[in-house]
C-alpha cells in the first residue's frame, strides 16, 4: 500500500533552494565521522556507537585523544595561533544562512530512502523514559534568558518535573548511554567547527547510531545536546556569584554576550519553543516503540502494524535530531562569533520554521498513535469479551470467578456497596447465592425502585424462606466511550446508590466495557431496566427476570425459564391476577364474594355517566358491587384530578398511590411480554388476548371496564357500550336473577352489541425488550398491523 508522507511537508523559504545535500552525501562519509577505536587484540576498528554492548562488562574509560573526532585533531601544518574575534574561524564554523534549501529536497523519497539505509537495528531495546525526564529538566532549567511567557511556560514545566518520582532505572540506562551521548556530542562539535551542514551532520549522526531504534537514536542526539546547552546555561546563571563559573565565562567572552538581553530574549525564546516540540515529538516516538514492543498489549495486528507505518517515524526521527543539531550548532556559535551571530535573524527565522515543521510532524503522530490507541483498545475488547463468553459458559464450583469478571476490582478496592449498611463491602457477600443483577442507566425512574424497595424489603422480612436466598446488584451501565463522565453523572450515581437498600458497584468505572458489550449484545439491554439473574455457579439462569419479578415477586424464586413456565400453567385468568395488589381491599371484596369492577379512562363526563349508570344497575339488581378506578399507563395531571373528582363526588374508589397505578399498567405490560415467549400460539392463548385487550384500551383515549364477580367469571368492554347495555338494563333485567348470574347476563349483552367494525390499538414502549413479529388482535384474531409512533403529550 502506498501512502502519502504528511512529515515531508515542505517548508516554505524565501531562498530558493540552490544545492541537493545528498549530492554531497557519500554513503561512506559517515564512516569517518568519529575517531575509530581500535581493538587491541584484532586492531580492526570499532564504532563504539554500534557495537554490541555486553550488559555484564565494564566499560573503561578511553584516553583523551580517543575522545576526540578525528575532524578536529589538528594536522601538521595548523600551527599558527587563530583568534575567534578576528580571524576567519567564522567563515569556518556553519553559517546557518545557507541552510536555508535544507528544508527542502529535489526528492523527498530519495531522502527517506537514505534515512532508511541507515537503519539497521540490533535488537537492543532501551527503556529511555528516564534519560528523557532528565533531559528535560536540564532543557527547562538551562534557559539562560527568557521572556515573560517563557518563563511562566518553564515554571509550570518545572513543577510538573518536581511532582514525578525518579525513575529508578536512569541508572542502568546511563551504564549504555552514556558514552555513546558523548561521543555524539563530541560529532555535533565536530562537524560545527567543519562547517557541515544541518542535513549533512544529521545523516552522520545517523551512520553514527545505526544500530540502535529510532526512539533511541533521537534520545541519545537530544541527551547530547542537553549536555551542551545546559552548560551553557549552568555558566549563563553562575558566573556573577561563583568565581570558578566566572572566570570560564571570561574566556568565552559570555559577559558580553549576556549584555545583549533585549536581543538574546527572542533567541533564546524561539529555541525553547522549538526545544518544546522536540520533546513532544520525542515522547510520541516513544510511545509507538511502547506500542511496538509492550509485553502487555495483544500482538500487533497487520491492520496495526499497517497503521503505525503511516507515522513514518523515520522521519519524525531525522527532523527531531536536525532540531537538535541547529540547536546545538546554534548555541556554540553564539559562543564563537558573539555579537555577529546575536544579531542574525536568520536563525530565529529557520528557528520557526523548523519549530512549525515539528509542530506538523506532532500533529500527525499523535492522529496516528490515537488511532493505534483505538485499535489496541479494540482488539483488547474483543479478546475480553469473547474471553467473558467463554466464561459464561464454562461450569465452575460457585459465582465469584463470574462476578469478578463482572465486577472488576481496581487496586484491591472493595467493589460493592451495601445499601443497606451504607458500607464497602468485597463480593464474599454474594458468594454461593442466587444473584439478580439489576441493570439499568442513571435514569432509573423512580416508580421502579419504589416498586423494587417494596418486594426487596419484603423478601427479606423472612431471611429463612427458600425464596429468600438471592441478592440484588445493580450495575449502571455508562459508556464513556459515548458520553464522558461528568460530576452532574456522578451525583445522579450516587443518587441512585443512596435509594437502594440491595448492593450495587462501587463506582460505573469497575465495569469493564467488554462486560457493557456483553451486557448489550448477549443480554439484550437497551434502555429499559432488566434483571438478569445467576445461578450460585455463576451461571446465567435467565437474561431478564423482570417481568417475572413484576407479575409474581418473590414466588417467582429462583427466577428461571423453567419457573416462569410453570407459574403459567398453573394460572387463569381472574381479577386477581389482574388486579395484583394495587388496593388491599380487593382481596376483602374477593373473599366476601362481591362483584368487582376495574375502570379507566381520562373523560372525567363518561366517568361520571359510567359510574352512576352502573351503580344505579347494581343497586335494581341487589349486586353488590365495588369499583376501583385505575387510571392511564404513564399517570399524568388528569389523571390525578379525575382521582380527586372521584373521590370528593363519592363516585367509587380509587387506587391511592399513583405510583401504584403506574405499576399496575407496567405489570400488565410484563405479563404480554413474559406471555408472548410461552410457546403458545397468541390466536389460542386465552391469557394472552385478555391482556392484549386490557392494554389496547389504554391505548385508546376512551374509558373501559373489567367486571369479575370474585375470581370467578369476568367480562370487559369499551366505555360506550358499556354506558349503554347499562342504561338499557330494563331490557335484560329478567336474566340477573342474583350475583352469580349479573356478570355472565352483562356478558351476553355486551357480545350482541359487538361490531365486527373496530380499531384497536396496542401501544408498547421500544425499549420494553422483546417484541414479537406478530400479534393478533383480541377483538377479531387477526394478525395487526405494525406502526412506529412518536407521542408528546403535555397537560
């Protein structure tokens, strides 16, 4: 695949580029770039920088001629005595103006080509984090002279410094390194006072460093450059108080260069702005060796590997060291032709553009390593998540390899918390049982945990009932990957976690999203709350017991498809399972042998002609009659003023909680979903149709009725007609001849007023869970018709 080098970006100049520096490049030139040293034992010459280095030898130290470059031993006839002010060392040292067609190449994938050739890696690889740190406290503290935002910049940089923990490798890292930095640094010196040019002086340095990684290369460059400039700095500082640094500075002429501080401050500025990006471009390169290399990542992918090509990190290596040479080159001809080189504008010039040229290259990293990051992060969720399935179906002896998957516990940190005790606790409390873990957002409505409060507290007035034995966790599921963590979040958490008195985590951070995955992809969790429920062995009994916690509550223990199955076989349809207890006084009315009547509707007139109608019916017929009136799903403002109307006008009860009208409309919704995943034809299940009913007419904006007669008999019909078969009841009188005939004479009554003409509708959230392809209609059995509606209703 061929890609396109974003780092070779030209730099735009004002001088036109006059020369190729690779013409002037032979292949062998580095070669000679350093004073070989010689083997005593074979005489070949070695280059210190690329030998293998033996980690269990001592390195001795070289006599002083070995230190030195060949470049710079004097010859022969190099005897007459050269003044640095006068003479023309100048012209000698490299005079940064001609560099400016440095930035540029005839051919940008030729001089990739050559970086390249000079790469041949031994396998070292060096853990330089810690020479880093160092270097970049020498770079900070070393700034001779700086402007007022530099040194704020500087400060905060030291203080960053300061609250980091020594790296307690630096020494064995400077056991390799530290020779090679030198003898770099003796190259940079060198090929300055050679008049080398910036491209020409970074390929030496690359010969020179061939077999080392490109993150090590750029360290060792920039660790040498540091050496220089913060010499320089340490005499910039000292020589006005210490007459050691005072009278070196004298020989360098440094107080008079110091004299020029107006002139110095944009110097001096301009190379800690581009001393900066070096860094930055440093530690990203870093970070993809981390990338390449880390024992702990999973092993690169092709897609990665192909990724991390496009950082092109050769380049960003090649520019990262040039920046260091100019730096270099910089500072030790401000030494060298003082007032001459402090008043070049040149070099703030070329000082900026590389600086803008690093920034580029940054830029581009950092979008590569981001996307590494992602990749990275995404193979790891893979492998955790099938690693999690593989676990959900592995058998094991109790729950607590499950839920410590579950429930990731950082840095030994208790992962639960008892509601109930307000405390941490570790998952020992969960150990061996039967545990429901209740799944939800933050916006957990507050009707479900009143209703939850209920059955929990009442599960465990008797601790020693088998259907007793099973905890509640709750586990909010919040993907940061989607919406970042925010303290409003954090309150609404700990909101939630105050309400319930079961256990919950600790924080939503101890889910992993491996598990949020799995919670979504194999559990089936979208917006609406579920249960899922493990058995003692950690495995999964049942993906969503809420529904039959919402129809049966603790019976339903322990919550399996086996159980729900056969709490179904055993029930019929009656009030009682309609009615549930959202009022006490139904099971009075039940074992007295009344008639009961549930309605609902928001038309407070057919209210009033419904009641007063079927009170008046009763009453001629000596039934006796209870009515309860329940509302609308969703209980809103009208609801809650047709409940006072009732009352105040004594027109039948009313369910007195609204909490619990809500629930009885959301336990009927249950039911239809718990119902339609019985293996029972929706056309032959009678259960089924009576609830699709139930919901159609809250569906509509007309009233409706229930009337059963105990748990015996029972009939229903829209609000119309049953206005009118009671304001008819002279027409029928003769079949009522007392309470066990009312109900099935109201029955016939409302079936011969049925019209084969209807529209039912049966509204069901979308977040409700599973939602079958067909459903038949309840008044006619054929299958109806799906629609998506969007509602806003405001009172």
């Amino acid at each position: 695949m061929t890609s396109i080098n974003p780092l070779n970006e030209k730099v735009s100049m004002n001088n036109p580029m006059t020369t190729n520096p690779m013409n002037n490049m032979s292949s062998g030139s580095a070669a000679n770039m350093m004073h070989p040293i010689s083997n005593p034992t074979t005489g070949h010459h070695i280059n210190p920088l690329n030998a293998q280095i033996n980690p269990h030898s001592v390195v001795k130290p070289v006599s002083h001629h070995d230190m030195i470059p060949a470049s710079v031993v004097p010859a022969a006839h190099h005897t007459a005595p050269i003044n640095p002010r006068t003479s023309n060392l100048a012209a000698r040292l490299p005079h940064r103006r001609g560099d400016h067609h440095m930035f540029l190449t005839s051919d940008d994938n030729a001089m990739m080509k050559h970086i390249e050739e000079t790469h041949i890696p031994d396998g070292r690889d060096f853990d330089v984090k810690p020479l880093v740190h160092i270097i970049e406290d020498i770079v900070h503290r070393a700034t001779p002279i700086a402007g007022h935002v530099h040194e704020a910049k500087v400060q905060a940089h030291l203080e960053a410094l300061e609250e980091k923990a020594p790296h307690s490798g630096l020494t064995d890292i400077l056991n390799y390194l530290a020779y090679p930095i030198h003898r770099i640094s003796m190259e940079l010196i060198s090929k300055c006072a050679n008049k080398e040019d910036a491209h020409s002086t970074t390929m030496s340095l690359l010969h020179s460093l061939t077999t080392y990684a490109w993150d090590t290369k750029v360290v060792i460059t920039f660790a040498a450059f540091a050496q220089q400039y913060g010499q320089f700095g340490l005499l910039a500082h000292q020589y006005t108080t210490n007459p050691l640094a005072k009278s070196v500075a004298i020989i360098m002429e440094l107080p008079e260069i110091m004299s020029r501080q107006d002139v110095l401050k944009h110097k001096f500025d301009a190379i800690h702005d581009l001393i900066d990006k070096m860094l930055d471009v440093t530690k990203c390169i870093i970070e993809f060796r981390d990338v390449q290399t880390s024992h702990s990542q999973h092993v690169i992918t092709q897609e990665l590997e192909m990724l991390i090509n496009t950082a092109h990190i050769s380049t960003a290596a090649y520019w990262t060291m040039r920046a260091a040479v100019m730096c270099a080159a910089m500072i030790l001809n401000l030494i060298a032709i003082g007032h001459e080189q402090i008043s070049s504008t040149s070099e703030s010039w070329e000082l900026s553009s590389l600086t803008h040229k690093l920034a580029n290259i940054l830029d581009h990293l950092k979008k590569v390593l981001n996307l590494c990051h992602q990749k990275i992060e995404e193979k790891r969720q893979h492998d955790a998540f099938e690693a999690l399935l593989r676990l959900l179906r592995t058998p094991h002896i109790d729950n607590m390899k499950i839920l410590s998957i579950l429930i990731h516990s950082r840095d030994d940190q208790l992962p639960l918390f008892d509601g109930t005790h307000k405390r941490r606790v570790s998952l020992d409390v969960l150990r061996r049982k039967h545990v429901l873990l209740l799944i939800s957002d933050l916006d957990i409505a507050p009707e479900e945990l009143f209703i939850l409060h209920h059955m929990y507290a009442e599960s465990k007035m008797q601790p020693n009932r088998p259907e007793s034995n099973y905890e509640v966790v709750w586990i909010p599921v919040v993907d940061k990957r989607l919406t970042p963590w925010t303290e409003a979040k954090q309150m609404k958490f700990e909101e939630g976690q105050a309400s319930m008195p079961w256990y919950s985590v600790a924080h939503p951070s101890m889910i992993d999203p491996a598990v949020i995955r799995c919670i979504k992809e194999v559990w089936g969790f979208k917006k609406k709350p579920q249960l899922v429920v493990l058995d003692p062995q950690g495995k999964e009994s049942n993906n969503n017991a809420y529904h039959m916690l919402w129809i049966w509550g603790s019976l339903a223990f322990p919550f399996t498809k086996a159980r729900e199955t056969a709490l179904w076989k055993e029930q019929s349809w009656n009030i009682e399972l309609l009615a549930d207890s959202i009022d006490q006084n139904i099971f009075t009315w039940i074992s007295e042998g009344k008639c009961i009547c549930l309605y609902g509707g928001e038309d407070i007139e057919w209210i009033r002609s419904f009641t007063s109608s079927t009170r008046a019916v009763a009453n001629a017929a000596r039934v006796p009659l209870e009515m309860l009136y329940v509302g609308k799903k969703n209980p809103k403002e009208r609801v809650r003023k047709n409940s006072s109307i009732i009352q105040m006008e004594n027109l039948s009860h009313v369910v007195q909680d609204q909490t619990l009208i809500w629930f009885f409309w959301e336990r009927l919704e249950s039911m239809w979903h718990s119902r339609t995943q019985q293996d029972i034809p929706g056309e032959s299940d009678p259960i089924l149709q009576e609830i699709v009913t139930i919901l159609s007419y809250d569906g509509s904006d007309l009233g409706w009725a229930v009337f059963s007669r105990g748990l015996a008999e029972m009939t229903r019909g829209k609000g119309d007609l049953i206005v009118q078969v009671m304001k008819g009841f002279d027409r029928w009188r003769n079949e009522v001849s007392d309470i066990t005939t009312f109900v099935p004479a109201l029955d016939r009554q409302l079936r011969d007023l049925h019209s084969p003409h209807h529209c039912t509708r049966l509204i069901l959230p979308s977040t409700s869970g599973h939602i079958p392809e067909r459903v038949v209609c309840a008044e006619c059995g054929r299958p109806m018709d799906k629609f998506i509606m969007y509602r806003c209703c405001i009172e």
